[in-house]
C-alpha cells in the first residue's frame, strides 16, 4: 500500500518574510495545496480536523479515538514545484498492544485523496510510494495510486 505521494503542481511555494511574522502565522508555504488535500477528504464522505499549521507540515486529521489518521502536507522542492502528501495514523497504547493494524478508514482517507488529487487542475504529475525516495521524481520506480505498484 502506497501511502505517500509526490506531486509536481502549480501551487505557491513562496516562503513569507519572516520579519513581523506573528508566532501562530503560517512560515512554511502551502496552504493552498492543505486546503485541496482537506476538500479531497471531505468530497470523500470524511469528518476532518484542519488543516492546522504544525511547522513544517500542515496536518489535515480524520476519525478519533482508536482511529485518527493524519494526512501531513510539506514542500519538498521548492524550486521544482514539488510537494509530499503523505499520510500516517496514531494508535493507542492498547491498540498496539492488542497487535491492532492500520485503521478501516485509511483505504477511504486514500482514495478520496487519490481522486481528488486527479480532479485538482493544479496537479500535473503524481507519483505514489510506500516510502519517499531522495529523487521522487528521477528514475525510481512508483505507483500510479495508493494500491498499485
């Protein structure tokens, strides 16, 4: 299962001018590309959390409880245009102990956020991983979504 993507897109990726900057404003660029991820998760039919501000990533989270998934959004190459969304979950201590695996809904969280992705005029490529290689857009090999290759 592929859980993180790499998007080349025409997203901002201007840092801001740090001088004057209050201490709750965003300093990483993206926000635009958090408020996508979040309308791909809601177009999906899920409750969302955020996207909320955690430097350096903006976090957009599904469910609660035993089963909070977090989609985490971060500019890997500013220059390049290139993007990460990548998404991971917390799990209680019992869950783990229990030999709980991932939660139901993040088939769901993927989906919705590879169909949007494909919606999102914004995006020109995208390429899906289990993990992130150095070079997500050299000669690696990659998924075309969450559940291939």
């Amino acid at each position: 299962m592929n859980t993180v993507v790499a998007i080349r897109g025409e997203f901002d990726a201007t840092f801001p001018d740090l001088k004057g900057l209050s201490h709750d404003a965003d300093r990483d660029p993206g926000r635009d590309l958090a408020n996508v991820v979040a309308n791909c998760l809601r177009q999906g039919g899920l409750a969302i959390v955020g996207p909320e501000y955690e430097e350096p990533f903006f976090v957009v989270r599904c469910g609660s409880g035993r089963e909070q998934v977090e989609v985490f959004r971060y500019i890997y190459e500013p220059k390049g245009g290139v993007w990460v969304v990548e998404t991971g979950w917390r799990q209680t201590f019992l869950a783990r102990l229990l030999g709980r695996g991932r939660p139901q809904s993040l088939n769901t969280v993927l989906v919705s956020l590879h169909e949007g992705l494909e919606r999102e005029p914004r995006v020109r490529e995208m390429r899906w991983f289990t993990t992130l290689p150095a070079e997500p857009f050299g000669q690696v090999e990659f998924g075309l979504g969450p559940f291939s290759g």
